[in-house]
C-alpha cells in the first residue's frame, strides 16, 4: 500500500516534471524593477518558477527552537570585561609557554578557574608566547558571564593523533555568552598529519581533528580568530544559537586534505563576515539542518569555494534554510557558489538560497548546483532544492560549462533564478572561449545579463 503510494507520487512527480521542461511562453516581469540599466536581458522568465517548491515527504524540518531575547547585550559586557572583569593568564595556572611542554592540563585548570569560580564576566587569557597543546575541552555551563577566551600567543597542537580520543583539538561546549578573541594564532600542525588522511578513497573516513569545535553555544561572538593548517577542519559550529563570527583569517595550503574553513551544522542564525578563507577546502561549508546562515564579505580562495551541503549523507539530516551569502570575493577555486546533496535515499529540503553579488577569479565552476555528490552510479538525489537565487555574479570561468546545474531527477530544482550573471572564459584553453551552461531538471527563471546563455528551459 505505502509503496504503491509512492510510486505514485512518484509517477506524478516525473510528469510534472516533463511538463515543465516544456519551453514556457517568454514574460518578463521584473519584480524589483530596479534593473533596468542592465539592457542585455534574455526574456526567459516564467515567475511560477519562482515560487517556492511544494515539500517532499518525509520531510525533515526544525532545527533549534527560538531562545528568545531575554539574555543580557554580550558587547556590553566585553567592555566591562576589558575594564576589571576578572583574568584568568594561563602562565598563573602552570603553563610553561616553552613551545615543548603539553600545557593542555595547564589550560584546562585555567578554564575550570574560570568558568566556575567567578561571577560576572571572566577571561581567558593566554598571552603572548608559544605553546604545546594537546587536546583539551572547555565545557559550560558557565557562572562567570560572559566568557572571553583572548589568545594572544601562538597555540600549537600536539601532533600524535592517538592523542584525539575525540576528533577536535579545542572542544568548546555549553556556553551561553562565549567570546572569542585576541590576534594571536591556533596552528593544528596539519602538514605532518595530511598524508594519513583517506578521504579521497574512503567515504567513511576518519576525519583528523578539528581545530577548533564550538558545539551547544548560545550567542557567541568570534572578532579576531587566526588559524592556520589544521588536522581537520579549521572550525566546526555545531548545535549554535545566534553565533557571529568576524575579522578570521583561517589558512592553509592550496593542496590541505578536508580543511574547511568554517563547517556549520544544526545551528541557527550564524553570521560569519569580514573575514579572510583560503584553505584548499570549502572555506564555508553550510551544513545540514541549519537555518538563517549569512555569510558576507568573505575573501575566499584558494579552495573549493562557498558551499550548502554536501546535504544527504546521513540518515539523521535534516532541512536548510534560509541563507544569504552577499558581497564575497571566490579566487582560484574548484567551486564558486555551489550547493551539493548526495545522490542518496536520505530526504530533506534546501530552500531560501540566496547568492548574491559576488566576484569570481579563476574558478573552475562558479556556478553550480550538484545533486549526483559522492556517486559515479546512476542514483538519484531525494534531497529537494527550491527558492534559489543567484544575483549579480561576474568573475572568470576556468572551464567552458560556467554554468553548471544537475538537479535531481526524481525532484527537480524549482525556483532557480539567475540574475545578472556575467562570466568570461578564463581558462587555459585558448582554442575555445566559449562558455556555456549545462542543466538536468532545474526549472529556472533568468532575468538581466546572462553570460554565458542560460539554459533553455
Ligand atoms: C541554549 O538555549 C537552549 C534553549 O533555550 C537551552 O535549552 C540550552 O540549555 C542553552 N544552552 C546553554 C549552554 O545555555
Ligand atoms: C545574539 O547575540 C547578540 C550578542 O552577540 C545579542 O546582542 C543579540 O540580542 C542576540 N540575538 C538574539 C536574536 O538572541
Ligand atoms: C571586509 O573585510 C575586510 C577584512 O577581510 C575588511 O578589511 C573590510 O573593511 C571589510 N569591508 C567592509 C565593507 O566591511
Ligand atoms: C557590500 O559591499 C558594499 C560595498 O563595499 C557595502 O556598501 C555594503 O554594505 C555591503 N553589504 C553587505 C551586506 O555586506
Ligand atoms: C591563483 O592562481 C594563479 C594561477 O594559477 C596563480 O598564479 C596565483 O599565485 C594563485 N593565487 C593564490 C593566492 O594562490
Ligand atoms: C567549446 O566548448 C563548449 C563547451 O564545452 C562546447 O559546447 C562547444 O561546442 C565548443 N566549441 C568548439 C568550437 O569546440
Ligand atoms: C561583462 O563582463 C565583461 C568583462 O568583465 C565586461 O567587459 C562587460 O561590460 C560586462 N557586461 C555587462 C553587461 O556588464
């Protein structure tokens, strides 16, 4: 019974489909009408393309509830903690700054001090000077409020990997009203630890530690963060409320295995701004069940540019919703603006994708939608991608398909606009210069300048 219905909803999802690859009388309606210095327009649009797709089933939706707005003004309370909020230096708690000497336990005894003894707010401090860390946690919850955690040394991690018993290097947890600062640097010491990563050859791969993990934080603020070559990924946001993360200058080589700048998932209302990514990895990678993600003003390259997903890799995903990624600059990347679901069984929902006035250089696919992630096989994506929007886009190619859109065959991409995009071919190949764009089951609306063509619908 149940999987007669859904071959049915099947069936009837594939003819919608066909129907809708039909080619649709040309009305151009420009909703904003604020565009029209931008003569060059080619009249493909059909607004029902723009409204928001219907949810599959199964239907994974909410992440975090609201917490409400009652805590106190964090910024408020950096000022007081600059002025005679209590200080909590490291080098009182028994680290030696040597560079040689595992201060973790040292750091650990200072964060307890910290955390727990005091009222008000509190910082920890690790000032100038180069120190040896091994793994170490600074969990909540906290009596002191707010807490800073102010590097202004440099921090490196022990490189015997059989240390991690967990994969994260600094593991922040259950914080209401943590504060990140300080010009100094986190370096995770990746290069002699990269050659024992697999992940090119194993899906399921153990991944090497995270330099720095925030999980189960409200209202966070991150203004001033340097990492440089982590094991792992650089940063990873997990189960955040109301996270704000700016001035970072996140680092490593071009050729750094899985190195993301910054992984977000289940977290909500995260706003990453006015910061410097170039990791060879995703430099934002927007993970799943998340919501109200804004992303702005970041320089991102070299790498594998901005990114929603991989989504669909785990039974246990759910939606994502709701993201602005404005006024970026993408360098020498494989990807530029890019949203990725494996070709997988697992459902959900992308929707609420906003890509807006960005500048591309020397970027292999700078515009893509990949709903075939992680597979070679003939298998389909159930993850539906809906209400996205890529706005003002101009920059160079380095391959020929500028465009490059393969969406789900069993749930296409509805409500794709593309507006005013203007891509050159900037590739090596100088016998042809054409660029094109290449789509599978996207329903698309073009409006303003479309360079390259935009694919007939
Ligand atoms: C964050 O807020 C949620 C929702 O109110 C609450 O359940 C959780 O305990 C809070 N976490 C911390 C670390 O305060
Ligand atoms: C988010 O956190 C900031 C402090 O960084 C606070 O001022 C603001 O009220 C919080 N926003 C919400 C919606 O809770
Ligand atoms: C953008 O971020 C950079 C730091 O990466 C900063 O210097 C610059 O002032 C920011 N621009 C704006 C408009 O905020
Ligand atoms: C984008 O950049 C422009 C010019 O630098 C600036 O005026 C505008 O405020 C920025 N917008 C956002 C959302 O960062
Ligand atoms: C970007 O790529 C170009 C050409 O491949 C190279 O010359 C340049 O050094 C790269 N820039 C950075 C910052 O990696
Ligand atoms: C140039 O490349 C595009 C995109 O791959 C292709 O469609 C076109 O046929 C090529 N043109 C020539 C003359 O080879
Ligand atoms: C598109 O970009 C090219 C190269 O930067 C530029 O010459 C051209 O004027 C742009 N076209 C429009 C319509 O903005």
């Amino acid at each position: 019974m149940t999987r007669n219905l859904s071959l049915v909803i099947q069936i009837l999802l594939l003819v919608f489909a066909s129907q809708c690859s039909a080619k649709v009388a040309a009305t151009l309606d420009d909703v904003t009408g604020t565009e029209n210095l931008l003569k060059v327009t080619v009249p493909t649009v059909n607004e029902q393309f723009l409204r928001p797709a219907g949810a599959p089933r199964r239907l994974g939706i909410g992440t975090l509830p609201d917490i409400g707005s009652t805590v106190n003004d964090i910024r408020a309370n950096i000022v007081l903690n600059e002025n005679g909020g209590s200080v909590f230096d490291v080098t009182k708690h028994g680290a030696k700054a040597d560079g040689e000497t595992d201060d973790a336990q040292a750091f650990m005894t200072t964060w307890i001090a910290a955390c727990r003894n005091t009222v008000g707010p509190a910082k920890f401090l690790i000032p100038q000077g180069t120190y040896l860390v091994g793994p170490v946690t600074f969990a909540g919850p906290c009596k002191s409020f707010p807490i800073t955690l102010e590097n202004q040394g440099t921090v490196k991690a022990t490189t015997d990997i059989s240390e991690y018993s967990s994969p994260e290097w600094f593991s922040i947890e259950d914080i209401t009203g943590f504060i990140l600062t300080g010009s100094g640097v986190f370096d995770g010491q990746g290069v002699t630890v990269w050659p024992y990563n697999d992940c090119k050859k194993n899906r399921f791969c153990q991944l090497l530690p995270i330099s720095i993990k925030f999980s189960r934080l409200n209202h966070t603020i991150v203004d001033g963060l340097t990492s440089v070559n982590s094991m792992g990924f650089h940063t990873s946001v997990f189960y955040c409320y109301n996270f704000t993360a700016t001035n970072m200058k996140i680092i490593a080589p071009h050729n750094s295995p899985n190195t993301d700048g910054m992984h977000l998932s289940t977290s909500k209302l995260v706003t990453i701004t006015n910061s410097v990514i170039g990791t060879g990895d995703d430099c934002v990678s927007i993970g799943h069940s998340t919501e109200n993600i804004v992303v702005t003003n970041v320089t991102c390259g070299p790498g594998h540019g901005l990114s929603v997903g991989s989504l669909g890799k785990y039974s246990k995903e759910k939606s994502v919703y709701n993201v602005l990624v404005k006024n970026c600059t993408i360098f020498n990347a494989t990807n530029g603006a890019r949203i990725k679901t494996w070709a997988s069984r697992i459902s959900g929902l992308a929707s609420g994708i906003i890509f807006e006035d960005i500048v591309m250089y020397n970027v292999k696919n700078p515009i893509i939608i990949d709903q075939t992630y992680g597979t070679k096989k003939k298998k389909v994506s159930n993850w539906k991608i809906s209400d996205v929007h890529f706005k003002n886009i101009r920059g160079t190619s380095t391959t020929n398909v500028a465009v490059l859109l393969e969406c789900s065959e069993l749930l296409p991409c509805e409500g794709v606009e593309l507006r005013d995009i203007n891509l050159t071919y900037g590739g090596t190949n100088l016998r042809n210069t054409t660029i094109v764009s290449s789509c599978s089951n996207a329903k698309i609306a073009t409006f303003g300048v479309q360079n390259p063509p935009p694919c007939v619908v």
